[in-house]
C-alpha cells in the first residue's frame, strides 16, 4: 500500500501536528506514505526533520490550473490512495485525479466545522468523488451532514489520537518540571495548553484566576502557547488583562514548549476553556498524562470528557462556572487522584495512537475494497 497524504496549510497547529504524526504512523507499520504540502510551510519543514518524503505545491486557494497538472504527475507514481486532513486540499486533488482519470480511493478527515452550506454543483462534483469522509467527533458527523453533499454511508467516525506510550506520567518528573517554573511543592498547578487564538478561553481562565487566587494564595496558572499566525495582537492582550487582574504572582506564561508531556506533569487540574472545539488534543494529551481536567460542556468535547468521571464540565463562557468547578478540584486531591486514574484509562483505551491507527487502516483497506 502506498498513500500520498496531503495537508496544504500554511499555518501550525493541531491538524498540521496531527498530519505528522498521522504520517509517522503509517510509515512506523511499513506503509509507503509521502506528504503533499506547500513548500516551506512549517509543516514542510516539520516533515523533512522528521524524515519525510515531501511533495510541495504551492495551492493554498481554490483555483490552481498549473498546480493541478503538477499534481496529476505526482500521483501517478503508483499510489494507492489519497488522504487529505484539509477539505480544502479536495480542490486541487479532485481536478488532478479527474485529468488523469484515476479511481484511486479518496478519503479526507474532517478536522473543522463549517457554518457555509456547500451543496451546490461545483461542491457536489467535488464531494462525489470522496471515497469516505472521517469525522473527528460526533458533531462534525451532524456538521458533515448539514453542509456538505454527502451521504451518511460515507462518513466514518475517527477520532484524533494520542501517544499514550509517550504521554505517561510514570516518564516524567513533575517535580523537575515544577522546579523549572518556581513553583514550590504545596502550591497548586492548574494548566492550561492552546494557541492565543480567540475562542480558546484565555480570559475566562484569568477572570476565574482573578476570584480563586483572591480565596487560595497557593494557586499558579500555567498558560503554555503561543499566538497564532498574525495574532501577536491578541496574545498581547492576554498578558495585558493578566497584569490588570494583577496576577502576575499567580500566572506563568511559557511561550511554545515541544516538550508538552513534561510540561503537562507540572500540573494538578488541565483546564481546557474552549469555546467551540471539534475535538480537543491538548485535553487528551493532559488525559493519558493522568490529570483530572476541568472542561467548557461545548461540541466535541463532550466525545471526549466524561462529566464527574474524568472531568468537572462547566457552563460554556462562564467564568464564574469554570471557577466554582475549578475550586471542587482545587480543595479535593482525593477527587483529582480519581479523575486522573480514571482520564488515563480512558485515553489509552479510546484514544491512542495504535488502537485509532488500526481503525484507519481498516478504512484504507475497506476503501481500496469499494475501488
């Protein structure tokens, strides 16, 4: 089997970290894949210091006569099957694979919701061609349903996944970690790991921060990331709202770190504030590490946290929620110990990485069948 993986993004985030490691995965079980990408996008230059063979065209629009042939050529070198993590990458793969006439299987997941209803001509010349469609959470299945041209036989529920065997707190020495942001040994670490983007929930984690540090002395807030791409603006205006809360005793900004598990076992509670997520990584990832977590009750979440169980889910853009349920874990480390043993079984028995690699190679299988 050989797969051409595709993922034309310019920008570095979950789907673009997923792709690599998607890529790494089927390489590490001895299936030939290559990546389509655009050339030097972070993601190109993640994939050739990962030792992957790259492909890169420059399409990151809709229309892209020359890219197409470009690609046409690509993939006839034998391929068996395509897999685009960006539905909009099907704008440039269709075309190619139609000047050529190749029924090769076509398979894209579907990382992000769209509000656009795409069911128009030209959508539905595109979507025809699909083979299946994977749907990160049930409510991308309703969202896929709703939009797009396609039918319920050709949607496949594939969740993101974790490496559980690299995320597992029994690897890390949280008390190096702690030791490397100055956080002493009775203090009280609540995490929280995202892109400053707006919609992720950084203000209500600092208002909330506001009314608890006012109660309990002992409390830190680790904030790990970055901005995102041509959004410095906003992550200035996190820190801003930080000092004018007067937090900065109390909160610890640490840029982008590569080192996520390490940084993760510094913590005592993730909070995971989001607004609207399809999925949520980050709150997987702080799952196999074995933190209990405190999670806005919003979309795709909910596939993933099970309420009281491993997680307190609070009202969604409510800070005043996200603190009260902040404070049931704060003041019960009998109840994050129970939360944390029972979020790490749940990441290793749902969401890692062999078990969900094992699933889409089903699939590939399944759609090379149908061909």
């Amino acid at each position: 089997m050989k797969i051409l993986y595709s993922c034309l993004s310019k920008s570095w985030g979950g789907m673009e970290m997923i792709t690599i490691q998607a890529v790494q995965n089927l390489l590490n079980r001895n299936i030939e894949t290559e990546l389509l990408c655009y050339p030097e996008s972070k993601i190109h230059k993640a994939a050739v210091e990962h030792g992957i063979k790259v492909h890169a065209i420059k399409a990151d629009s809709y229309f892209h006569p020359f890219e197409v042939i470009k690609l046409s050529k690509i993939i006839k070198q034998n391929f068996d099957l395509i897999h685009t993590q960006a539905s909009k990458d099907l704008w440039v793969i269709v075309p190619a694979l139609k000047i050529i006439s190749s029924r090769i299987p076509l398979i894209m997941t579907k990382q992000v919701g769209s509000f656009i209803i795409k069911k128009d001509f030209l959508h539905k010349w595109i979507y025809d061609r699909l083979t299946y469609a994977l749907a990160i959470s049930g409510i991308i299945i309703d969202n896929l349903l709703e939009t797009c041209p396609i039918d319920k036989e050709r949607i496949k529920l594939l969740h993101n996944f974790v490496d559980t065997k690299k995320f597992d707190p029994s690897l890390y020495n949280s008390k190096a970690a702690r030791k490397e942001f100055n956080i002493e040994e009775n203090d009280v670490v609540i995490g929280m790991l995202a892109r400053f983007s707006p919609g992720k929930g950084h203000e209500e984690l600092l208002y909330a921060a506001k009314k608890l540090t006012q109660k309990y002395s002992n409390l830190k807030f680790l904030i790990v990331g970055e901005p995102s791409r041509g959004e410095d603006n906003y992550g200035n205006q996190i820190v801003e709202l930080s000092n004018k809360l007067d937090l900065s005793n109390h909160v610890i900004f640490t840029g982008f770190r590569s080192d996520t598990p390490f940084v993760i076992s510094a913590m005592d509670i993730f909070a995971f504030p989001s607004h609207s997520e399809a999925f949520g990584i980050a709150l997987i990832e702080a799952m196999a590490m074995g933190k209990a977590s405190v999670a806005s009750d919003a979309n795709g979440i909910l596939d993933i946290a099970i309420d009281s169980e491993t997680s307190l889910l609070f009202k969604n853009k409510s800070a005043e929620d996200l603190s009260d349920k902040l404070e049931q874990l704060i003041t019960s480390p009998v109840k994050r110990e129970e939360f944390g043993k029972a979020a790490r079984e749940r990441a290793v028995n749902f969401f890692d990485v062999e078990f969900l690699s094992d699933k889409v190679i089903d699939i590939y299988k399944m759609a090379l069948k149908a061909e």
